[in-house]
C-alpha cells in the first residue's frame, strides 16, 4: 500500500568518492584479469587444431579476437542499455527511479570510448571474425553469395557508422540536457529529455536489430534466427539491470545513495526477477523452434554448442548459463522480502552478471574459434579485466558528479518519498 515517508534522513549534499576498498578490489581484478590473458595466450599459442575460422587465423588469433568481440559487445551493451533503462523512464514519465538515475548515468558515460573500441574489434579484425569477408569463400559458397548484397564490408562499414554515430548523437544529447539541468533546474531541459528519450527508444529498436545480426549473428553467416535481436537485447537489457542493481547495492552497504530506500531496491529487483524470466521465455522460444522445425540451415548453431561429440567443451557452459540464468532468480528472488537484502539481491546479480557475459561467450565462441576455444584463463581474463575497469570509470564519472542526488529533477520528491510494503 503505498503511503508517504519521511525524506529528513536524506544527505540532499551527498558527494561520492571510491572507497579504498573498493579501489584496491578493482585494481587487484585489473591486475589478476591481464595475468590471466596473458596466461590464456601463452597456452593458445601451442594449438594447432583447425576449427571456426582458423583457415584464416591462427588458432590464439581467432580466439583472442572472439574474446575481443564479447567484451567489447558486452561492456557496450551495458552502457548503452543503461542510457536506454533512463530513456524509458523519461518516455513514461516515471519518478521511482530518480534517487538512483546517477548510477545508469554513469553507466551511459563510457558509451563514447565503448563504442570506438567496439568499431576497433569489429573492423580491425574482420578478416578473422566474419568469413564473409574472404572472397575466395564467398566464391565457394552458394548461400553467401545470395547474401553478399546485404553481407559486404563497405556496407557493413557504412552500417557500423550509422548507427554507433545515431547512438553517440543521441547520447551526446542527453549528457548536455543532464548537465544544464543539474546547473539550472530549469524545466525545459527535463522536456528536452524526454523528446529525446522518445526519438532514441524508436532508433534503438530499428539500430539494435540491425547491429545484433551485423556484429553477433554474422560470426555465422549460414544461420538465422528471426528472434535474435531480440534474444540479444534481453540477454544484455538484464545484465544491464543487473549491473544497475548490483552498483545500487554495493554504493548502498558502503554509506551512499541516502535518499535510496527499500522500496527502490526492492523494484530493482522485481526488474531482476521479470527480465530473468523474460530472457528465458526468449530463449526458449528461440530454441525450442528452431529445433522442432528441424531445418539443418538452422539447427546447427546449436548443434555445435550442445552436442558432445562435436563441441564437448561447450556443452556444460551451455547447460550451466541456461539453469543459472532462470533458477537461480526464479528460486532466489520469488519471495517479496528477499529482494529487499540487499546482500542477497547484490549476490543474485553479480552472479548473473558472469552468467550473461557466457551467454555472450555461446553466442561468439564457438562460431569464430571452433574447436579452439573454450572457457579458459584468457576468457576469465578478458571478464575480469573488463568489469573491472568499467567499474572503475564508472566511479569516476560518480565522483565528477555535482552530487548523487540530481537536485534539479522534478521528479525527486516523488522518488524520495517511494515507498510501499510488499504483501
């Protein structure tokens, strides 16, 4: 039942600075995660066997440069997604989220280097990442000749350009109506967000299809999938709520965020919850077609991820993503009380954060190195060092805040006063 509370113990000045702590967990992540990488290449370097697209790669080649193109994709999808779990809000005109809007934010803010070092990966290594791109096997193959048209690297280009430039526009304009609302107050600039949010959430729809098939699901030209784009945008639409909900929680149990109460908490994780549940509907929609249709041109994706004889060392990571990713936020946060423990809720998604980066991992792995990859050091590497430094920036961005609470929103009374007793 919803019913007013009192905002008197909110710190309205409230400043953020990284907890020595916490610094030295991100340092040490950082640190363990380029031991590991470099680890991981030293021992890929000995591998011989032919697999994904080691015809034109040698085997560390492909699997470092799938490695690149999961981090990359991730990282970018959590930033990005951050900006567009904001842009909904503004487009509904909801206030519950405003006394925690500085964490998706900061999130939003890494876009910019996120999205170069995504057009790095994805150009600079094409030749090992897309096949398609090798004339002499277009030359040899029916199908992608019938999709060179649309599967062509200066088009490709040009759609990478596109859209990146769509989404840096549009997240170059929010960061300027941020700003000059924390600086003013003044109401159009609220108004300017939300126009904004209602432009982006359309382009995002139409750019988001577009870069699932272009980046992910052209690592396999042969196969298709009409549910992929969306299967992608719910596998990193949650690991981006994840990621708000766990940095909600950490900021929380370290003194931050006052004007945070139960309630906010408790609707991060109903989102954690609702969106577990959707990526699974998705998921098994996806496979549960494909497979009883039972048409080879599209089976084989999961062909070589499930069967044993083929692929032995993806089979339990197939398994595993897919029990962790439904039961344990099905089983773990059914019960209305839990999902305000805060320890327990910031468990549940830092879990899922690893569990949805190795669903990326299914996605890119077994398409582009075959055999040859694996879920190894260089993997756990490219995870820790990855999180880690996306943590860290993300704290400097909190730190460069005027303050945590965005003063000027005209929605933060309604959102310091959101609260409500689960049943």
């Amino acid at each position: 039942m919803a019913h007013a509370s009192s905002s008197s113990g909110i710190n309205w000045q409230e400043r953020f600075e990284l907890p020595p702590h916490l610094r030295k967990i991100l340092l040490y992540g950082l640190i363990i995660g380029v031991g590991l990488i470099g680890l991981g290449l030293f021992q890929t370097m000995g591998i011989h066997e032919e697999g994904g697209h080691s015809s034109h790669a040698s085997p560390w080649l492909s699997r470092l440069s799938a490695n690149l193109l999961i981090t990359s994709m991730y990282l970018l999808g959590v930033s990005l997604l951050s900006l567009f779990f904001l842009a909904v809000g503004y487009a509904a005109n909801a206030g519950w989220y405003v006394m925690l809007q500085r964490v998706p934010q900061a999130f939003s803010m890494n876009l910019p280097w996120l999205a170069g070092l995504l057009a790095l990966v994805v150009v600079g290594f094409s030749s090992v990442l897309y096949e398609w791109t090798h004339a002499d096997v277009v030359a040899r193959d029916e199908i992608l000749q019938h999709k060179s048209g649309y599967l062509n690297l200066p088009f490709f280009i040009l759609r990478l350009i596109i859209i990146l430039g769509g989404w840096l526009l549009f997240w170059r304009g929010f960061a300027r109506n941020w700003e000059q609302l924390d600086a003013t107050g003044e109401i159009r600039y609220f108004h300017n967000l939300r126009r904004l949010a209602a432009g982006f959430i359309v382009f995002f729809a139409i750019s988001w299809s577009v870069a699932s098939w272009d980046w992910l699901m052209s690592t396999s030209p042969h196969w298709f999938s009409t549910m992929f784009a969306v299967y992608n945008f719910a596998n990193l639409w949650i690991t981006a709520i994840c990621s708000i909900t766990f940095t909600v929680v950490i900021l929380k149990l370290n003194g931050y965020l006052s004007g945070v109460s139960e309630s906010h908490v408790h609707d991060l994780g109903k989102f954690v919850f609702a969106f577990s549940i959707f990526w699974t509907y998705i998921f098994y929609g996806q496979f549960m077609l494909i497979w009883y249709a039972n048409i080879p041109e599209e089976t084989f994706w999961f062909y070589e991820r499930i069967r044993a004889h083929v692929n032995p060392q993806y089979v339990p990571i197939f398994y595993l993503t897919l029990i962790l990713n439904f039961l344990m936020p099905l089983i773990g946060l059914m019960s209305a009380s839990i999902k305000r423990n805060y320890v327990w809720l910031g468990f549940v998604s830092g879990i899922l954060l690893f569990t949805h980066w190795l669903d990326t991992f299914m996605i890119v792995m077994p398409s582009v190195a075959g055999k040859n990859g694996g879920l190894g050091p260089m993997e756990v590497g490219f995870f820790l060092v990855g999180v880690a430094g996306f943590f860290w920036l993300s704290a400097r961005h909190l730190e460069k805040a005027p303050v945590l609470l965005p003063r000027n929103h005209p929605y933060l009374e309604e959102s310091a006063h959101h609260s409500y007793e689960p049943i």
